[in-house]
C-alpha cells in the first residue's frame, strides 16, 4: 500500500510518498480502507515537534512522540472509510460497514489502510 511517510521533523518537505506493508486486523482489529483523511493543524505542529510547552511537557511528547523523528512515521489523526476485514475478536464491525474515527496517538491516516481498535 501507498502511505506519506515522516522521515524526521520539519518542513513539509521531509514527508515522502513510499509503498509499506498492509496492516493485518489483530484479533480485536479492524481494518479500513481509508477513502478521506484530514491535514489539520495537529499534524502540522506533530511534524515540525514545535511544542511551546514547559519543559515537563516537551520530555512527555518525545517520549510519545520520538526526539529526532517520529516514532510512527505514517502520521495523520482522522479517517473515513469502510471496513475491509476484522479479527475475530470484534462483534461490532463487519466487513463492507462505513466508518470514521479518530486514530489518537495511533497516528496512521496518511495511508491507504489502518488498523483500529474494533470497539465503539
């Protein structure tokens, strides 16, 4: 699959176009086939990890985030899409049911697939 990867902090130049691995469902996963994403502020400020914090915070946020780059290079916070396969854990979701959601922390939107949490 195609995804815009982070190779470090900065400008929007360091965002890169490159094929990655499919995501596959855990057993409480589902996967969704992401028709729409978001460029919000959030993720600009992610990219360029210019916090305006105390110090405490700025420790917090690179021990989430990384220090040099980011931890999980594919960014991005907001999805819509449909469901393409779920683990076997999930009663909620089923394959062909369309969705949108907020990846938080998990980050992952800027891509074709990801893989979420299969619980409302």
């Amino acid at each position: 699959m195609k995804a815009i990867i982070c190779t470090r902090f900065g400008p929007p130049e360091v965002l890169q176009l490159q094929e990655v691995a499919k995501p596959v469902p855990k057993q409480n996963e589902v996967l969704i086939k992401i028709y729409a994403t978001s460029a919000t502020a959030s993720d600009a400020i992610t990219r360029r990890y210019k916090f305006r914090w105390w110090p405490p915070m700025r420790l917090i946020a690179g021990l989430i985030m990384g220090t040099t780059k980011p931890r999980k290079p594919i960014l991005g916070f907001v999805v819509a899409g449909e469901i393409e396969a779920t683990g076997k854990g999930v009663k909620y979701f089923q394959k062909g049911d369309q969705v949108y959601g907020a990846t938080m922390l998990r980050f992952s939107a800027y891509a074709e697939y990801v893989c979420l949490p299969g619980r409302v």
